[in-house]
C-alpha cells in the first residue's frame, strides 16, 4: 500500500516534480539553438544532427521499458535513480572537452528522461489519488509548455555569453528539485504479479527495432532511402520487429502487454496522440518555411508558435482542472481534432499567395495546432488513469510516451522525403491536414468512461 502523506509532504513532492520536469523540457527544448553553438565551438558542425537524433533514439527505447521496471523496482526509486542520472549525463555535458563526450552524454540523457517522463505522472496519481491527478497533471504540463516557450530564446541569450553556463544553472536547481522528491514521494511497493521475471527478450527486442527504425527515419533523407545503409537499417528493425512479437506471445509478463490494444479506449486515445505528434511534427519545418521561402527573419520566424503556445498554457490548466471534476474527455479531444483540421485547412493555400500573406497564413494556422498542444499534454496522460487499472497505469502511460516519441521519428522520416520530392518544402505543409482528418474521426469514434 502507498503510505499516507500529509498535505505539507503533497506540496513539497509537487514542487519537486515541477522543478524537475520544468528543467528537463527546458533543456531538451532549448538544443534547437546551443547545439549549433557546440558543435561551431568544438569545429564540427557536419555532424550536429547526431546531437539530436542519438538522444531522441534514446528517449524513443527507454521510454517502453520505463513503465515495467518502476512496476518491478518501485516508481519512487526509479524516478529517484533516473533523474540521478540525467543531472549527471547532464553535467559530463556541461564540462565536455569534445563534441563527442557531449552528444554521447545527452545521449544518455536522453535513455533516463525516457525512464523518469512517464513515472513522474504515474507518481502524481499515487501523491493526488487518480480523481485529483489530472489537475496537477495540468499545471505540471502548463509549467513544462511555459519551459518549451522560453527556452530557445534564453539559449540565445546565453550561448552569446557561454553556452555551458544555462546547464551548470538548470543543474543546481535541478538537484533541489531531487531532494525534495526524495522527502516528499511516497513509497510505493513494487508491483508483485505472479512472480514472473521482467521481460529481457521483449526490452532486446524492442532497443533492436527502434533503435535502427530511429536512425533510418532521421538519416534517410541525408543518404538516400535507397542507401545501403537504410536499406539495412530498415532490415534490422523488420527482424527486431518480428522478434519482438515472438517474444511477447510467450511472455508471462510482456513489455507490450495485448490487453492494453484490445482496450478500445485507450487505443483509441493513443492513435489520436500518435497521428497528433506526427502532424504537430511536420509544423516544425515551419520557421523553416518562413526563412527560405518567405524571406522572414529568423527572429520573425522563430516566434511563429509563440501564439498558440501562450493559449496552450492557459487551456492546458483549464483542461486539467475540467478533466479532474467532470471525468469527461469528448468534448476535449473533438476541440484537439478540430483546432488541428483548421489549421491545416489554413495551411494548404500556403503556395497560392504573395510571400506577405503567405507569412500571416503560416502563423494562423500554427496558432489553433500549438495551442492545441494542450489537449495532447493532458488528455494522453490522464485519460488512461481514468479507463485503466491502477496496475496497469504505468505501462499504459509509458505507451502513450512512445507514441509521442515515434509519431516525431515518423514525421521526420516522413517529412524529409517529401522534402526531396517534386513537392518539395511546401509539401511538407499537407502532412498536417492528412492528420487532422484521421484525428478527427478518431476523435468521433471516441467515448467517455468513467467506470474502470
């Protein structure tokens, strides 16, 4: 049983929390803008895309296993021991004599995120109960839109002056957020089940089809989808995926344990989160749009999802404190669909119009799928503590995570062909709309559930 906490040990555990979740986004969210400056310092610029694409592979294979094992050893200490971890990854990256101690260590920063992300929400139900946590769920993630928002700018700031010193600062205070997790969690026991030992062929399983998948979405518009390398790559996750499978059916306690698919609410829930992150991540070449095809700045282009963030911070509390009194989600997620249709309706004039109107169209339509960004920090991560057993909590929510994490890895294998196409840039900008549709009648297959 979780032990009792008092309403002063409630606060100092949220406040930890909030500490340490602010932080982590605002320094995965600010590499946009000091990994170029780390990689001009240390004279090798040609491999910048490793800076981003080895810590996504990472986040992309820890965040599965991250679920089973807090089940196995205990929430408290895995989320103790992982941010442990990414504060140290983090500060082997803050002293890093070479490009490559840095990117191997964010790297591995990355890998800990991937195990503390989804334990974090797992941990607000057992402080708050499952009735109150989307609440706190929804000023935990308005807090971490609010670190997304800032964090390239202050970069900017920064790296004129030292690029090392925004992580000696996050650091600190980050360590503070620790200890007062570490008074204020709770214990929780560790998930007994029937004895079974934790699936080791389904978490080889799983690190052999990501990890290759990963690296041919990110590189495959770099070296040709043809390539020998891809073409490898891809042969690699197909036998990794076909062991994973193999693995899980004779599994007594599986990594992708079935019953959660045949759940059509939750599955539900997760297409839609899915399909939005892939969306959501074709709106990212954006600013990119902006500066080459427009001529805007790249001040200018840079603050084109400023808009829609501000309102997701607001609706992102708002929503949470809706879901935590009523339960309700359908009204929700049809707003999710609908702001997400609207704005890639918007988007597919972009190559109709003057370069002027072109600019204001690019930043109406990035306004309602920003801030629709809300829905997809609260309904995905709170849905589940509503339609599952609280023993399958944590599993479901590490999906949810992965779901996240691969629609980004699609959208960007996906965009970058397309890229490369006779569409080019501006073919990227139909992605959204596509998505928008199969969200929405997703969004109308969806139904409340209030009873577990």
């Amino acid at each position: 049983m979780t032990e009792a906490l008092s309403p002063t040990r409630k606060r100092i555990a949220f406040i930890g929390i909030l500490i340490i979740n602010f932080f982590a986004m605002f320094l995965i969210s600010g590499v946009g803008v000091y990994s170029y400056t780390v990689a001009d310092v240390f004279d090798n610029i040609s491999s910048v895309s490793m800076i981003f694409t080895l810590e996504c592979v990472a986040r992309g294979v820890a965040i599965p296993m991250g679920g089973k094992i807090g089940d196995r050893i205990g929430h408290k200490k895995l989320f103790l021991f992982s941010v442990t971890l990414y504060i140290l990854c983090y500060a082997v990256a803050a002293c890093a004599p070479s490009f490559w101690v840095f990117t191997i260590a964010r790297m591995l920063s990355g890998f800990a995120w991937g195990l503390f992300m989804m334990n974090g929400f797992v941990l607000l139900s057992a402080i708050f109960g499952q009735a109150e946590a989307p609440k706190y769920s929804g000023y935990n993630q308005s807090l971490t839109t609010v670190a997304m928002i800032i964090a390239a700018p202050i970069a900017g700031v920064v790296c004129a002056i030292n690029w090392r010193l925004q992580f000696f600062v996050a650091l600190i205070v980050m360590v503070i957020g620790l200890l007062l997790c570490a008074y204020g969690i709770p214990t929780i026991p560790p998930k007994t089940g029937d004895g079974s030992k934790i699936d080791l062929p389904g978490v080889i399983a799983t690190a052999i089809t990501l990890i290759p998948f990963s690296l041919a979405m990110n590189w495959g518009s770099t070296y040709g989808w043809t390539n020998p390398l891809i073409l490898a790559l891809m042969g690699i996750a197909l036998v990794g995926l076909i062991a994973l499978v193999i693995a899980e059916r004779k599994a007594s306690d599986p990594v992708f344990p079935a019953k959660l698919f045949k759940n059509r609410y939750y599955l539900c829930i997760l297409l839609l989160m899915l399909i939005y992150s892939i969306g959501n991540g074709a709106g990212n070449y954006g600013p990119t749009y902006a500066q080459m095809m427009l001529g805007a700045s790249s001040t200018v282009a840079g603050l084109l999802n400023v808009p829609g963030l501000l309102i997701a911070v607001v609706l992102t509390t708002l929503f949470g404190n809706y879901a935590a009194k009523t339960g309700k989600y359908k009204g929700m997620v049809m707003v999710w669909a609908i702001a997400a249709l609207a704005g890639g309706l918007i988007w597919i004039f972009l190559g109709n119009v003057d370069p002027q109107m072109g600019l204001i169209l690019l930043f109406v339509g990035a306004t309602p799928i920003a801030a629709v960004n809300s829905v997809n920090q609260i309904a995905p991560y709170t849905y589940p503590m509503v339609i599952l057993e609280p023993q399958d909590l944590a599993t479901g929510l590490a999906f949810m995570g992965l779901a996240g994490a691969l629609g980004s890895t699609i959208s960007g294998g996906l965009c970058g062909a397309i890229m490369n196409s006779s569409s080019g840039l501006l073919g990227v900008f139909k992605v959204p709309l596509v998505c928008a549709v199969l969200m929405l009648i997703c969004a109308l297959m969806f139904k409340d559930r209030k009873n577990k």
